[in-house]
C-alpha cells in the first residue's frame, strides 16, 4: 500500500485511538454529501463526508431514504401474504428472502418439501447470484469510469433475466419459490437455451478480463483500496466475497448446507489482501463457479416430478410457536431471516439479516477514511452493498 | 506495470462494428408462456367468491357489481376490479382463484394517458388481451388449501342392513378442524341457505375449537341443528365455491359436529340470552314440525307466551314421523326440542286443529297463530288397482314404524317414487324384509332418470349398498291383481318428465314396457296438505294464490293479519325453509303485535 500520509499536511492531529480530530472551526475541512442521488453510491444511501482536501477525513453513512418498513408490514400480513412482499427487500436478488421466508414457514410449519423443488429452487438461487454478479460488475468498472464492461455484462445478465421470465413469469420479481415449494419447474427447451446463456456470460466475461482486469487504470485505483484486515472480518460482520477476499473461508453454502449444494462439486474461493481489485477478481471467479454451478444443477435436477407440497389453507394458515434462523449465501454474503412464529395466522418477529447492513454502515464508514474523494465511490461499489436491505 | 495492461483495454473497439445488443424491438417482443401480465377473467366461470380480493396483500382488488350480472344461487354477482396501481403481479390471486375463471395474459404493456383507465374489471370491460391463450395459468398440482374433502366414516352396509342404527358417524376432533380448514370464507352458501346461517362464521369456530361461539352461530338463524347437521339437504353445499375443484366443503357434517360437542345440560349456559322481558301476548302455534319449533323458539326467545298444538304423541313432525332413524336417531330429535321446550314453550299434544280444537277457537285465546302443518297426505298414482289393501302411501307406513304399530311386510315389494320419501321407505322396508325373510327383494322405480332424479346421490348410493335395485325412468302403468292377490306392476317407458318450459309433463314411450313383480306396493310420489281447518272457516278473508295456496308475505302473514302460515304448506321442499319460515315468522308476528 503505498503511504499516503507522506503527502499529507500535519492535519488532522490524531485521537489516541488513530481517529482524525476534525475541528470545524479550522477551517481545514470541507463537508461533502456523496448521496442519496450520486450513481456510485449503491442505491438511496448517502454518505456524509468530511473532506482535507480530497482526502475522507471522516466518513458518516445515512439510510432512511427507502424506508417501506418491510418487518414491520410482515407482522400485519398472513403467512402467505408475506411471500410476494419480501422479493423487494433486496431488489437484484429477491429469491433469497423468498427462500428464507419459505424454508422458515416449512420448518415452523413441519412441511416437507419435495425433491424436484429443492433442485429447482437451488437453479433459481444459482441463477440470482449469477444475475446480481453480473449486474455489480457494471457498476464496479463504471464507478472507475470503465463504463463498456458494465454494458457487456448487463446485457448478459438481460439474456439471464429472459431464463428467469420463462421459468416464472417475472423478470425482476421472480415470486417463484412460495412456502411449499415452487411454482413450476422448467419449460421444454429451457436447458438448451439456458446452455446459450451461460455461453454469451463466458464470452462477455473473457471480453471483462482484458478490458478490466488487464487494465493498467483499473490496477492502479484499485490495488491496495479498501483494504479489509483479516482480522475485521468477524469484528466488522463481513461475511460473503469480502470475508473470502480477506483469506477468511466463509460460505453459508458449505458452512451450513441448505437445498442441493452438498451435492454440487465446489470449492471456497478465496484471496489474499482483500482491497478492491481482489474483491472485483474474487467476483469474477464467482460469476464462473456460478455459470458452472448452474451447468451441474441442470444435468443433476429432476426434469418432472412433485414440486409442491400440500399446504393447509393458507387463507387462515397458523403455524406453531416456535422461532428459527434460515441462511443462504447471496452474492454479497450470509442472508437471514431471524423468524419468532406465538401460534397466530401472523409472524410475530421477522428479522431480515442482510449483509448490506455491515458492509455498507460499519465498514464502510471505516474503510472510507483516508480514502481519496474519487475512490470512494469505487470503495463503495467493491462492497457490493443493496440500501433496500438495510432498510427493511 | 505491464504493457498488456496498456493496451489490452483497447480490445474494446473489437466490437466497434458488432450491432447494437438490444435488438428486440421492446413493442414488438412477445414475453414469456408464463408472464404474469394484465389478468383475464371468465366472466361466466367466475362466481365472485373474493377469495382474490382476500389473498391481495396489496388490497389491489375489490369486488364490485358489474353490469349484465345479477345475484343468484352460487354466484355473489360481484366480480373483481384490479388496481394496477396497487396490483404487484405477484399472481396469488389467480393461485387460490376458486373456480379458475382468473388468469393473466402475457401481455405487459398499454399505455395511457388516463390514470383513471388502469383500474378496470377484467372480462368486464374487453382489452385487447382478453383471448390470449398464453400466460400465467395456475400450475397444475399446485393448491393453496385441500380440495379434497375429509371422508366421512359409516357404518357399512353389512352392518347395519338389519336395524335402525345411525349410519353416519359423525367426524372426530381432527377430521373436523382439517374439514373446517378448508373453508375460503367466501360465504355464498349464505344466500343459498334458506335460513341464511352464518356458516364461515361456525366453520370459523370449528376450526379455533370455540364450541360455544359455534353454537351460538347455529341458534343464530337454526334451532334445531342436530337435526340439520344430519338430516339437512345442504343446498349450501351445492353453491360452495369449492366443488369447481374439488369436494365441497361437507358444512352438515360440520353442523353435526358442533352440535354433537355440546351437551345438553350445556346449552343454557351458553345461549341463555340475556333477560328478555315477557311479554303478556299468546301465540299459538299449529304443528310442531321443523316449522312450528323454530317459530316457538325465537317466539319464546322475544318473550312471548306460546303454545304448540300437535296432532301426534310427540313433537317432530315429518322429522320424526317421516324420516327413519337410521338417519335422524329419535335421542337427537329430542336433545334439540329439549332445548326448545326448556324454554318454557307448552307443547299441546294429541290435539288436531279443526277437529279437536278450533282455528276460531285459537284465534279468540291467542294474539296471533302460525301454522306450519305440513303434507301429511299421500298421494296416488291412481293407476288401476292402486286401492287395492296391499298398496300403501310411504309416508302412511313411516309413520307406523315410529308409532311402532305392525307394518306389512311382503317378501317382494315395489316402491313408486324417485324423491327422498321413496328412498327413506324403500331403505325401511328392506331393513324390515331383511328382519323378515333374511333377504332383500325390493325394486324402487322412478319416473325420473337417475341423473335427475330428485333423491340425494348419498340415498340412491347407500339404496344400492343395501340391495334395494333401482329402475328408473318407468312411468306406473298397471297394478296386476290375480285372484284378489298382487302380482306386481306393469310400467312403460318413461321418456322425459318435463317439457321445455321446465313444466311436469311426461312422455311416455307406450311400446316400451316392463313388469317387476311384487306382492306389495308403495307410493311415494309426494304428500298434498290438509288445511281445511283454515280455508272452510275462514274462505271468504283468506287470499289464495291462483295455485290454490294460502297467499303469505314475506313474513308468512296471511290477508288474515292475525294468521302466519309457513314450512311445506306455503311452498316448503324441506326442514331447512320450514325452519327459516318458522323464524321469519316470528319475526313478523313480533312486528304485528308490536305495531
């Protein structure tokens, strides 16, 4: 890393715990709002900034700019009403909060679900982390001002929104994994043309390689950014690509097995120095795992069979007291729902726990100190954070 | 830093010439198979159950009249109006869509300038995506509550083909809460309900196990609901919106149950209504049928003196006197008039109106009278030998068995008539021939065929459980008598029953015929009604109908203001209009001498 205080005047004079002391009557400092409106922060949050020249002396982060209160709506909508709710909780991958809240109800409720759902269920998951990928790697290479690699990729990622529509009907909001089970399992021909995706992501991705990852601007903004310690991983809550870039092994996928992954052939990825080239790269090795995840889920999932389980009536559908913690891996990391069921037709407590909630308040405003004012956005971006889940 | 990395970003103009990624014009794109566009509804399958309306978290959908379609039996006559302004796709109303009428196209995109035109009843008013045949259907095998029934448990055949048991068991505690879990709430059974009980609201307490709130539902608009959970013909269950696909709900059974949980020593403590000041005023009330009782009841229940004049022993009426044990037991009977009784209802008996006592005479000792006197009267097919001693009316020989009188008992037997009385007396007698002669030899024949045939399907298939064979569609030609001694009888081919207009009016094919030998026959071809009490008396004051009916308001008032009429003799068909008779009834009486 290079040392970049060797450039810096004497200010700011430091606390004894390392933090800069900012004296606003200096007139050394200058406050900056980054948000909610600026395209590099990732959604309606906003960052308040307190710069020395272009330097974050300190960094401060507001939600509150998407607040729909989804925890709270919860507790006042039946079991099932719940389930076309909770997609909007975390816009670019919904169906891990449809999984959460349906392998929740399942367990609470004592159902059993079948086979062919699980694989197709572990498709779809599959798939949204492909599709989210896809979608932040645009907004990586753009928040650096590499804005063709963000059009490759989210091209790929509409072809993936084409496969979602066919298999459910929705291209954003999927709405396909209803506690139970799933809506359907795939079309006639969905494999072939899943195969022609995965292909045109192969393709987009290997143009991504050289344009970014071989990329003399990219390397030199990027290397030694953001750089997350080790041992912040646990301290910090990091979990997902930000913990693995770090060298700490963390996937909920092999930690705690959930639908058909045991079955899958996979390894950890994982890097070393997690600053934001790594991280960036460690996605890249995501997206591919993920095209060759989905292959083997396509040539081991059942084509027919049962894929719902019978439900009770789910107008007035009470579910056991009881409470559970379901997680899955989404892109950004561990996702889920702390959920507390007193007997009623209602939830009582849903908790969304989503990785953004870490990443986007707590690290960022301590990785974006000392940071140059035009990195941050780019910091912001390689921890892959999505607002709406914080606000839920 | 390496050269590569200079120079490899150029890599980028490669596709300097490729076209343009967006290629698919988005108005000329057709979206998926299963896109969950704007919503089409059948208008002619949808019965406006508002099971959608129910499930939208997004309250995206009210249910609403619609021009060109009224109110009728199974059908609310609403329909739903979605508001895509709200409506979020996510399809659950096409999900637990009842009948299945509700579906969506894959059509995704309109535009507007008019706000106000995205919020419309599909089916109702034409879109241009009304006919598509592709989008979101609901999957197949994918239901979001049981459609299939809880079967009910009976005695079997073999069993109970000799005696008089209850053949319905009735459901346990599991059975009813999984059978009552089914209920959508939709409420049409209501309307089509002759006494218009709160059924989701007792299906409801079933399901939370709050017996005393089901009952109280129950005595609500029915006082006698062990005998309706038994015995009822449950039009309501023809109308339940969950029969398109599947079983309706079985809500007698579930009648049953709640009223079976209940002891009677507990009813008064869970009805007893608050203190109701006693009135002063009489009513009499002639028959303590399913009609007279239930006006007793809420008579008593507004705090009127009433007395009941019956013309038999006991009270029940056609509940006791005409349907057999083996389907209302006489200790179920007696539970629900218990209640009533307690009530401090006096109960007059072996006492017939017009004979021992007079109609004048009521009319001077009491403030108003209600009559609910029923068909007691069998009819003849009059065909020749039909007075011959060995043919006999149905209801004649109902009666007997109660009373326990000795009934005749031929080895073979002949049952004329294809209604619930044909069947109750041909299932009695073939429990009697197989006490008798260890046999059944009984042949039940009907002018209706079997698919119209106006018995419950549950009789004509526990008929054929006890080996009573059924011919139908024969019209009675002739009963053959030889040497005084039947011989059986002689049928003709019956071709339709109605006409066109829906009217009763036989073809028969005279060419066709068959002959099913017997030693005894029965008629049970319906009852006509004894109200010579009322009309001879009164015949100039009292308004008829052109069909030589009592003509009654809504209330069963008369144009005598101090006479209510009600139950089969105002046009009845069963317990259930008696006994919502019997309580408009009271009602109205209430009014009247409260005017």
């Amino acid at each position: 890393m290079a040392d970049k205080n060797k450039y810096r005047e004497k200010f700011p004079e430091k606390d004894p715990d390392g933090s800069n002391i900012i004296d606003p009557e200096s007139h050394k400092f200058i406050k900056v709002w980054q948000g909610p409106q600026h395209p590099g922060i990732t959604g309606n949050m906003s960052l308040e900034l307190i710069l020395q020249g272009d330097e974050v002396m300190h960094c401060k982060t507001h939600v509150g700019y998407l607040h729909r209160g989804f925890e709270k709506l919860m507790e006042r909508r039946r079991f099932i009403q719940c389930f076309p709710l909770v997609c909007r909780i975390a816009v670019p991958e919904p169906d891990f909060n449809e999984y959460c809240l349906a392998a929740t109800l399942e367990e609470l409720a004592g159902i059993k679900v079948p086979e062919a759902a699980k694989w197709m269920r572990t498709l779809i998951l599959e798939m949204s982390r492909l599709t989210s990928f896809l979608m932040w790697l645009g907004g990586q290479s753009g928040a650096f001002g590499l804005g063709v690699a963000g059009q490759w990729t989210n091209y790929v990622r509409d072809l993936m929104l084409d496969r979602f529509e066919e298999i459910s009907g929705g291209r954003i909001y999927r709405m396909h994994i209803p506690p139970g089970g799933v809506r359907g399992l795939t079309p006639d021909g969905f494999r072939a043309r899943m195969e022609e995706t995965l292909q045109a992501v192969e393709a987009a991705m290997k143009d991504v390689d050289r344009t970014l990852f071989d990329n003399a601007v990219f390397k030199r903004r990027t290397v030694g950014l953001g750089y997350i310690p080790p041992e912040m991983v646990d301290a910090y809550g990091v979990t997902g690509p930000n913990a693995r870039a770090a060298g700490v092994p963390k996937d909920v996928r092999r930690d705690h097995p959930y639908l058909k992954y045991p079955e899958l052939d996979f390894d950890v990825i994982t890097g070393n120095d997690s600053d934001v080239y790594t991280r960036t790269d460690l996605r890249r090795k995501e997206i591919l795992l993920s095209v060759d995840l989905i292959r083997q889920i396509m040539a081991k999932m059942p084509g027919s069979g049962e894929y719902m389980a019978k439900l009770p009536n789910v107008l007035h559908w009470k579910i056991p007291r009881g409470e559970t913690y379901i997680r899955a891996e989404c892109t950004r990391g561990e996702y889920g729902f702390y959920t507390v069921t007193d007997g009623s037709g209602y939830p009582r407590r849903i908790n969304v726990r989503g990785p953004s909630y870490t990443h986007a308040v707590a690290l960022m405003e301590k990785l974006a100190v000392d940071c140059n004012i035009a990195d941050v956005a780019g910091l912001m971006s390689s921890l892959h954070t999505y607002p709406p889940e914080i606000e839920r | 830093m390496r050269l590569k990395d200079v120079l490899s970003p150029f890599l980028a103009w490669k596709h300097l010439f490729s076209p343009p990624v967006p290629v698919r014009k988005p108005l000329e794109r057709e979206a998926a198979p299963r896109y969950r566009g704007f919503h089409q509804n059948d208008m002619e399958e949808c019965i406006g159950c508002g099971t959608c309306e129910e499930i939208c978290q997004n309250a995206a959908i009210d249910m609403v009249p619609v021009e060109g379609i009224g109110t009728r039996d199974g059908d609310s006559g609403l329909r739903p109006r979605i508001d895509y302004g709200r409506c979020c796709w996510c399809a659950l109303c096409v999900d637990i869509c009842t009948t299945g009428s509700l579906t969506m196209s894959n059509e995704y995109q309109w535009i507007d300038t008019d706000p106000d035109v995205f919020r419309f009843v599909p089916g109702a008013e034409a879109k241009p995506w009304d006919e598509r045949k592709k989008g979101y259907r609901k999957p197949e095998h994918y239901e979001l509550y049981n459609t299939e029934r809880i079967p009910m448990e009976e005695v079997p055949p073999e069993a109970r083909s000799k005696s008089f048991i209850e053949i319905v068991k009735g459901y346990s505690k599991a059975q009813a809460l999984r059978e009552a879990d089914r209920c959508v709430e939709c409420g049409i059974c209501i309307a089509t309900c002759p006494a218009h009980m709160g059924i989701p609201e007792y299906i409801k307490a079933v399901r939370e196990d709050d017996m005393e709130q089901a009952l109280r539902v129950l005595y609500e608009t029915n006082p006698l609901p062990e005998v309706c959970g038994r015995i009822c013909t449950h039009k309501c269950e023809t109308v339940c919106s969950m029969q398109y696909k599947g079983d309706p709900i079985s809500i007698r059974w579930l009648k049953r149950y709640i009223a079976d949980q209940v002891p009677a020593e507990r009813y008064e403590e869970i009805l007893g209504a608050d203190a109701v000041e006693q009135s002063n005023k009489k009513v009499a009330v002639i028959g303590a049928g399913p009609g007279g009782l239930s006006a007793a009841y809420y008579l008593a229940r507004l705090g009127y003196r009433v007395n009941v004049f019956e013309e038999r022993a006991e009270p029940g009426g056609m509940m006791r006197y005409g349907i057999p044990e083996y389907r209302l037991p006489y200790d179920q009977l007696d539970k629900d008039i218990g209640y009533i009784r307690s009530l401090g209802v006096k109960m007059t008996f072996n006492t017939r109106v017009g004979k021992d006592i007079t109609l004048e005479q009521l009319h001077k000792d009491y403030d108003a009278v209600f009559a609910a006197t029923g068909l007691h009267q069998g009819r003849s097919t009059r065909v020749d030998g039909a007075d011959h001693p060995m043919v006999f009316q149905a209801i004649d020989i109902l009666r007997d068995v109660t009373e326990g009188k000795k009934i005749e008992v031929a080895e073979k037997i002949v049952v004329i008539g294809g209604g619930n009385v044909a069947m109750d007396i041909a299932r009695t007698l073939a429990r009697l021939q197989n006490q008798k002669y260890g046999k059944v030899q009984l042949i039940l024949t009907s002018l209706e065929s079997e698919d119209i045939m106006p018995a419950d399907l549950e009789e004509i298939v526990e008929s054929r459980e006890e080996n009573v064979v059924i011919e139908p569609s024969w019209g009675p030609g002739s009963i053959k008598i030889e040497d005084g001694k039947i011989k059986g009888l002689n049928v003709i081919r019956c071709l339709s029953v109605f006409d066109e207009d829906g009217r009763f009016n036989p073809k028969f094919d005279q060419n066709e015929t068959n002959f099913f030998e017997a030693d005894q026959v029965i008629e049970a071809i319906g009852q006509g009604m004894d109200i010579e009490y009322m009309t001879k008396k009164f015949e100039d004051r009292l308004e008829m109908t052109p069909r030589n009916r009592v003509k009654v308001d809504i209330f069963g008032q008369s144009s005598l203001p101090w006479l209510f009429l009600g139950g089969d003799i105002t046009g009845g068909t069963d317990a259930i209009t008696a006994i919502a008779d019997g309580h408009r009834a009271a009602k109205g009486i209430d009014k009247f001498l409260n005017k």
